[in-house]
C-alpha cells in the first residue's frame, strides 16, 4: 500500500534540488579521498585494492547510498525514527531502528578521530602560510610530522578549533547553517582541487604513481578486501545514516538515481586525481608509498617544499583538505542530532553542543594514541594468546585505530547491510519504486536487483571471506 507521506521534516529542507548533491558530495568527499585512500592503496599494496574498491563502490556502495536517500525522503525523520515509522507502515519490526542506532553512534566515532586527523591539517595551512618547507629535507619532513603527532596539547588544540567550525555550522539548523555553508564550501572545494590537479600535472613523473595506482595484481587482491569495502563504506558516507538525513531533507522532485550517481562519480574522482597526485612525487622523492596516515603530512609537504610556488600550492591543498574535512563531519553529526531533537524537543544548539562534546572527549583518547598511549593496545595477539588490552611497542592496535577498525570494518558495512535490506525486502517494491520515480522505466529491475540481491549478499560473502582467510 501506498501510504501518504510528508513533503517536509521538522528539521528543514534543502532549498533547491541541487542541495542534496552539494550536501551528499560534501559528505562524501573528504579525508577519506585526499588522506586514507593514498595511505591504504599504498599499505595494501597499489592496484589490486583499487580494483576491488572500485566494485564495491558500484555493487554495494551505490546501492546502498540509493537505498539511504530514499528511506530518508520516505521517512522525513531521523535514520532512527524513519526507520520506525517505515517499519510500522510496512508491517516490519521496530527492531530496524536499531541499525540507524548503530551508525548513528558509528558516525559520531567517525567523527572523534575525523577531527583530531582534520586538525593536523590546519596546523599544516599555518605551516604551509608561513613558508616554513621550503627546501626542507625528507627527513625533517617526518620530524615536523612527529613533533607535531608527539605534542598532546597542540593536537588538542586542533581538535577543539574543528569541533567548534563543526558544531557551530550544524547547531545554525539545515538552511541557515548546512546549506548556506555548503553553498559557499563546495564551489571553493572544486576551485581548489582544479588548480591542484593543473599543478600536479605539470610536475611531471606521472607515470611510475599511475602504474602503481592502477596495475592490477590480482595475487595481492585477499589481503585487502575487507579493507577495500570498508573503505567504500567511509569513503561515500554510507552505512550511519548521514545519507539518509540528507535524504529526508531532499525535495519531492529530485532524482534519487542521477543524485547517486553524482555523488558517487565525484567522490571517486577526487579519490583517484589525489592518488595520481600524490603517487608520483612519493617515487620522485625516493620514498615509500607504505608509509601509512603520516603519507600526507610527510611527503606532500616535502614535496611542496621541493618545487617553485610549492608553498603556495601547499597551502591552498591543506585549505582544500580543511575544508573538505569540514563539509564531511558536519554529516556525521547531522544524525544524531535530528534524532535527540525529535526525541527530547530541546533546542538544535543544545542537542549539537552536548554531542559535541562527547565527540570532543572521545576524540582526546586519539589524541594521546599518537604520544603519550601509543602502547596502550587493544586486540592484540601474541605468544600467550590473545588480549583485548595491552601495554606493548608492538601488536595490537591504537585507541585510534581500534576505533577506525571497529567504524570502517564492522559498524559501517552492518549497518549499510541492514539499511539495503530494509530498503529491498521490508518497503514495498511500489514504494521503492515511486521513490526512485521509475515507475517506467525498464531499468527499475536492474536496481533493483542490486538492492535486494547483490549489495547485501556482497558484504556478506566479504564478511565471511574475512572470517574464515
Ligand atoms: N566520506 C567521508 C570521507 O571520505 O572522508 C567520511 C565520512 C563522512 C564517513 C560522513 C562517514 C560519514 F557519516
Ligand atoms: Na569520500
């Protein structure tokens, strides 16, 4: 049955149609294409990774990010109301919710570590305005980096000054503070990425960073699946439900299937320009493209430090790093406060400055995992077994990647499962495909096959692949 449903959320909606792909892409694009995506193509090894991200991204991601916009429009609440009133509507059990319960708290993890890796970036506009690599040597590049990763206070500092832009730009509401934002973020984002991109390409060594980028080895492939579609969960926002707020925001007449798309397009050519971007001058300097989330803050920098104009290139990339980063963690507290202030009726500005703060003290245990608790160690497994805590120099992971872990591999992918499987098996098909209005187009079959059928079974058969490897 086709039940009636609301042209607005209490919350707002965007003023044009074109908001949701400004919104969407802000969320998407972001650390995750600029700074994780060079480290982990590098760490798992160039080509194979890429390979495999890419099929995640159009069999599970796409749909999944279909499936969120369109519960979100569907439902005009919160991912966790919406999926309440949508179950109740489709005869589904209420325990739905609870997936957008989990990514909603899943986003807000994101969100505590987003802003610590978000605040090295703005010491690094500082550091780029002042010029201070010109002809820096490698080396003390990677001191610059370590004496900044090795100092609590300074990190701190960095955390807060973000927190605050992210909090302050979500506690203004949609229209006032998301959109008009948005508005001005997104066209400053591709401005700089233009100029970056003409800068890279007439820097020469293209070719080594391309071959690495895109020489598919398939032998290296098992290694880094699981992380390859954990990667195109962070990478497009999907799976917390930061989508699915968007969505609800989303005016009757947008296309759902073109917005998608969009987003998608963009957020893995951003992905792939910072790859060839980067790739090139990490061989051109001598140095290797293994070296994990320090790749960014150590030869790029370098790099700029090497060439002529390269400050001032340095410094417009690390402003389009910070404002990427901006755009991005707003969506991860869009969710949770939608949801407190359907529930509680308390004021958006109060909601968002105490979820904040959590995020804030969250992030603190971040912050020390780069200094003063690098041993401190979670999973670790050595010759006397396996331990959930550890003090040790080797093993096991940080409090920072335990939380990168826990969001990115497990919470991201659950909860984009049960969201496309809510989409697929609980909506009725006539709603699914009202939604999409593709009540005739002859393609609905097709989507809508991936979303009942192949983004749900992917991830299944990836979680299994990685239990049983
Ligand atoms: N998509 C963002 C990135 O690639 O940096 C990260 C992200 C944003 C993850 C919003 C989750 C989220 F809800
Ligand atoms: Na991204």
């Amino acid at each position: 049955v086709l039940m009636a449903n609301n042209d607005v959320s209490v919350h707002g909606i965007w003023a044009s149609r074109w908001i949701f792909i400004l919104a969407a892409t802000g969320s998407a694009v972001g650390l995750g294409n600029i700074w994780k995506f060079p480290y982990m193509v590098g760490v798992y090894g160039g080509g194979a990774f890429v390979l495999v991200y890419l099929l995640c991204i159009v069999l599970i991601g796409l749909p999944i990010m279909l499936a969120e916009t369109l519960l979100g429009r569907r439902g005009r609440q919160s991912p966790v109301n919406t999926l309440k009133s949508l179950a109740a509507q489709s005869g589904g059990s209420s325990k739905w919710s609870w997936a957008a319960m989990v990514g909603m708290v899943g986003a807000l993890f994101i969100l505590s570590f987003y802003s610590v890796v978000a605040g090295w970036a703005f010491e690094y506009i500082v550091a780029m305005g002042n010029a201070e690599f010109g002809g820096i040597s490698a080396g003390a590049a990677e001191q610059r980096f370590a004496a900044l990763t090795g100092d609590p206070l300074r990190l701190t500092l960095w955390h807060t000054v973000f927190m605050i832009f992210t909090a302050w730009t979500i506690a203004r509401g949609v229209n006032a503070g998301l959109e008009r934002s948005l508005r001005v973020m997104m066209p400053l984002l591709f401005l700089l990425l233009l100029v970056l991109l003409g800068f890279s390409m007439t820097s020469g060594h293209f070719k080594e960073g391309l071959v690495f980028l895109f020489h598919f080895d398939l032998s290296k492939v098992p290694d880094g699946i699981l992380a390859a579609m954990g990667h195109a969960f962070f990478t497009l926002s999907v799976g917390v439900g930061s989508i699915m707020a968007f969505g609800s925001y989303m005016p009757k007449k947008t296309s759902i299937g073109k917005a998608v798309l969009t987003v998608g397009l963009i957020d893995a050519l951003v992905a792939l320009t910072a790859g060839m971007a980067l790739f090139p001058i990490v061989f051109a300097a001598g140095l290797e493209p293994s070296a994990g989330p320090g790749l960014m803050f150590i030869t790029l920098p370098y790099a700029f430090g090497q060439v002529g104009m390269g400050q001032l290139f340095g410094f417009i990339f690390f402003l389009l790093v910070g404002v990427a980063a901006w755009s991005s963690s707003i969506s991860m507290l869009e969710p949770a406060v939608a949801y407190l202030v359907e529930r509680t009726k308390r004021s958006r500005a109060l909601v968002t400055t105490i979820i904040a703060i959590g995020c804030w003290v969250v992030g603190l245990g971040t912050v020390m995992s780069f200094n003063i608790l690098a041993d401190a160690r979670f999973f670790v497994a050595d010759e006397a077994g396996w331990h959930f805590f550890a003090w040790t120099e080797t093993g096991g992971k940080t409090f920072f990647d335990s939380i990168d872990y826990l969001t990115s591999r497990i919470m991201l992918p659950l909860g984009g499962l049960c969201f496309v499987l809510f989409a697929g098996w609980v909506l009725d098909r006539d709603v699914v495909r009202a939604e999409l209005a593709m009540e005739k187009s002859r393609l609905f079959p097709v989507v809508y096959t991936l979303v009942r059928y192949v983004a749900p079974v992917g991830v299944m058969i990836i979680f299994l692949t990685e239990l049983f490897k």
